[in-house]
C-alpha cells in the first residue's frame, strides 16, 4: 500500500512496503528566485565587461590583476549559477529501503546517489547549530546551497542533509525516518 503525504511546503514523502522516499524541493519564493536570477545576469555582465578589457593595450601587471579577478569572478559566477539552478530545479532525494539509505542532490535529474547501511549510521537527528552565529546565517541565506539541518555519523564521516528546513520540519522527517530504519 503506497502513501504519499507531505511535512510542510517542501518535503513530500511516500511509503510503500517498508520503502521510504523522501523529495525536499529547493523552492523559495518567486520575488527571491526573481532576485537571485538578476543578481546573476548582473554578475555575469559584470564578467563580460571585464574580460574585454583583457584585449586590451595593458601593462602586463594590469592584465595579472584582471586574470586574477576573473579566477574569482568565475568561482562566484560558478556559485551563483548553482544557487540559481538550486532553487529553480533542485531536489534533494532520501531513499530508505532494506537497511540501505540514499541520498541525492538533484538539479535538472542530474546528481549521484550516496548509499549507507543504517547499521552504521550513528548519532542520527537535528544537526543544532547557534541560530546567531555569521555561518549558520550565511548558510541559511536563500542566494546559498547549503545549511543542511539533518545529519549523522556513518563510519566515523560525519553525513548532513535537509538544506534549510526549519525545526518543526527536520524533526517530523527524522521521526519518519527513524520509524522505518531497518537493521539487519
């Protein structure tokens, strides 16, 4: 019998004998996936500008500190393409099934599965971080990929997931996680 229910406005859940899926949407609101999408074009005209100033007649330590510039230019391009495409289209994928748990990052169906045995999984539950502290702020920000809320141990590697739910939700998923664990 498969069951599909949902906890909150982002994660969806079915059962269906014993298996368990999971999908967490990226969403965020449309005024701030608007905002994130011109953030983008403008960083990326800003990009575009510079680098024609690289065709330029410069000295050679002028065209060093536009290389250097574009390098960082690029990892934030990089970064900021990535939250955009987060947010529009990514979805992260918890699979639990015959002591085995799965998860997945997916934007536009593309990402790997990481599998673990539940057997080896320690210390499952609410990863508790300072609600003040600058990282968990950053983290939690809706321009960032990050700010995973769930997590445990798996032999000795520390494993987080659940980016950017509030408490109310991690606990309720964690509940329905722990319900279905298998240990074999």
């Amino acid at each position: 019998m498969k069951s599909n229910l949902k906890i909150g406005e982002r994660i969806c859940y079915s059962v269906d004998s014993g298996k368990v899926q999971v999908t967490i949407n990226g969403k965020i609101p449309k005024w701030q996936e608007s905002l994130l999408f011109v953030w983008v074009i403008a960083w990326s005209l800003c990009g575009v500008f510079i680098v024609q100033y690289l065709f330029g007649d410069w000295a050679k330590e002028q065209k060093l500190f536009l290389l250097v510039y574009l390098a960082f230019w690029g990892f934030f391009e990089y970064k900021a393409v990535h939250a955009y495409l987060w947010r529009k289209f990514g979805f992260e994928h918890i699979t639990l099934e015959n002591g085995e748990l799965f998860l997945k990052n997916d934007i536009l169906g593309k990402g790997k599965p990481t599998k673990y045995f539940t057997q080896n999984i320690k210390e499952f539950g609410w990863i508790n971080a300072d609600k003040k502290s600058f990282g968990n702020v950053y983290f939690s920000s809706f321009w960032m990929v990050g700010g995973e809320t769930i997590g445990f141990v798996h032999l000795g590697q520390k494993v987080a997931f659940g980016r950017q739910l509030d408490e109310k939700e991690a606990v309720k998923l964690i509940g329905v996680l722990r319900k279905y664990f298998k240990k074999k």
